[in-house]
C-alpha cells in the first residue's frame, strides 16, 4: 500500500516548468515568436515539476509533447517530483524552479513568505479532493470527536488548511488533539498501522483507501463548505522576462488535458498500468478530482482570500495577503485561444 500510495501520488499531477525565451517570428507550431534568434535561447532549460510519477504528466512526458513544443525553440526539458506543494514553493524561491501545480494553502503561504509568482491557471475545482478520512469502522463519526486523538497531516498542504478549518467549524482548538506532521509516503504506514485516528489527506489517498475498504471519509469539502482548489503558477520574473513561454505551457498543458478528457479509457488503462492498480481505482480518483485548467474566478479568489485570512488569524502565515493581487488569467485566455487551434494530441 505504501507504495502503491507513493506511486499515485502524481495522479491528479500538479506542474512545474522553468526558464524560456521568445521573438518576432513565430516558431512553427509554438505559437511563439523568435525576436531574439537562436541565441536567445542557448542553454536554457525549462524544468517540469509534478507531484509523483503517473497520470497526466507522464502520458505529457512519454509522448515528449513538452520537449517538443518546447524543443522548436531550441530550449530543453528537464522533469522534476515532489510530495507536496510547500517542497515546490521552496525550490521556486531558491529559482530552480519556474513553474508549480500546488493546493490552496502552499500558495498562500508562498505569497506571505514574499515568493514572487502568479497563479496562472485552476488545476482542480477543490470541493471533493481533500478530506479527513477515519479507519473503516471508526467511533469516530464527526470532527468533534477527534478531541484528544492523533491526527496525521503534510504541514503547509491544503489538507493541512482544510483540517484547521475543520477544527474550527466544530469549535476545536488545535491543542486539544495530537496533529502529527506526516508526508503522504509516512502517513499511510502510519494510518494503516493505527498509529493515528485519523488523516487530513487529498486524491490519491482519499479513493486508494476508501474503495479498498480501509477508511471513510469523516469530513470533505462538499460536506464542510470549504473548497480547497488548486493551483499552477509561474515564478514572478520568469513571466515578467517570457510572458509567451508562459503561455505556450499552459497551451501543451490543455492539449494533454483534452487528450485525457477524449481517451478516458486509454487513460485509466495507462494509469493503471503504471501503478499496478486496478482500473476501477484510477477511475474512481478522477471522478471525484477531474483536472481542469480553467481561469480563476472572482467566486474562487473569494474562497482563497477567505483561507488566506483564517491562517493568518490562527498566525499560521506571517503578514496578511491580498490574494487577488497574484491572479493573472491573461496567460490561460491565450493559451485556451491557441489551443483551439491546434490538432488534437
């Protein structure tokens, strides 16, 4: 199960991509223009960073579309993986990192620390893909009752958001239970084992441990009111100096999206494959965390500034944020308007 978890860690896959150029004459096929030449973009590399291995990205990356959109402009690929959102924030901060898919609260957090970047895009809708989940056949029937038990969560992820706002809404304060700090790879031994009660988690774990019967879902977004979307965004400067680069991410990102969307079956078969899984999980996982790519909506930065207020009033986060000053769909609109007329993946 560990590992299986670890493996589908990626599966409702968030991204990263790093440095680009662009100029005056269209590359054939980027929608970029070369002002420049050549020698704009000697050395560059453009790095890809996911949360696990599998899913979206990987059917991206085994058929190269990345590398070759990218590659007519004479700028190269690397991939990279992570657990979680807060390891990506990190690296972009540190500039080894241009792009990153993440949840709600790393960018909140990124925002407060004084890391430059724009969300550029919605990655999921965020209403069921973060839960607190219970071992199947747990006393345990509402959040309330989780006074005084273990609960395991990735400090500074969306679930962690999620579990605090829980807490709040059943009138629990964070000391009166034992929060135990666990990346996804520890937390499930840990939750298998019984070492903790209970575990604030996103997709993959949710499905992977309710459809094989191990955990039920205590408390989900849906049952909260409390979404929980996610996020790609692009480090600050990158934009700034490669506004066009930015777009034609965005714009191989929605043809792969497309891609998965149109061959569901060919999908979750890849999928499945590739994590030893069972069909009907992979396609369990999707239902209830289809991706999108999507502008974010006035309605969303509402929800997001309402998580980004809660975490500084519990001084979770340093300074309090304006988060509709990091929102910028310009990006998305172009690269959706040239999507439409590409051929189809």
């Amino acid at each position: 199960m560990r590992k299986m978890n670890v493996l589908l860690a990626g599966l409702i896959g968030l991204s990263i991509l790093v440095s680009g150029c662009a100029s005056p004459t269209a590359a054939p096929g980027t929608g970029v223009s070369q002002a420049g030449g050549a020698d704009k973009y000697a050395g560059l590399t453009v790095k890809l960073g996911v949360q696990g291995s599998s899913g979206m990205f990987r059917k991206a990356r085994d058929a190269g579309w990345f590398e070759d959109a990218f590659g007519k402009l004479g700028v190269k690929v690397e991939w990279a993986e992570f657990q979680s959102g807060p390891p990506m924030t990190e690296a972009m901060a540190s500039n080894r990192l241009d792009f990153a898919g993440l949840g709600n609260m790393p960018v909140i957090a990124a925002q407060a620390a004084d890391i430059k970047f724009s969300i550029i895009s919605q990655a999921l809708e965020g209403t069921n893909n973060v839960a607190i989940i219970v071992p199947k056949g747990s006393a345990i029937q509402s959040i309330d009752q989780l006074k005084g038990k273990k609960v395991a969560v990735a400090k500074g992820s969306n679930a962690f958001n999620f579990l605090y706002r829980g807490l709040e809404q059943a009138g629990l304060k964070a000391s009166e239970l034992e929060i135990i700090q666990l990346q996804p790879d520890e937390a499930q031994p840990a939750f298998e084992a019984g070492k903790v009660d209970a575990w604030a988690t996103w997709d993959p774990s949710i499905t992977l441990n309710t459809l094989t019967g191990k955990a039920t879902v205590l408390a989900d977004g849906a049952k909260l009111g409390v979404l929980s979307p996610s996020f790609y965004i692009v480090r600050q400067q990158f934009a700034d100096k490669y506004p066009e680069l930015v777009t034609l991410y965005l714009k191989v990102l929605e043809q792969t999206r497309v891609w998965e969307a149109e061959h569901t079956k060919e999908a979750y078969e890849k999928y499945a494959g590739e994590n030893k899984a069972p069909a009907a999980l992979i396609e369990a996982i999707y239902k209830r965390s289809p991706n999108v790519n999507i502008p974010v909506t006035k309605e969303v930065i509402a929800e997001l500034q309402k998580t980004a207020d809660f975490q500084y009033s519990i001084q979770n986060i340093r300074k309090q944020v304006d988060v509709s000053k990091i929102v910028h769909n310009q990006y998305l609109e172009e690269a959706l308007k040239q999507a439409a007329q590409e051929p189809k993946k």
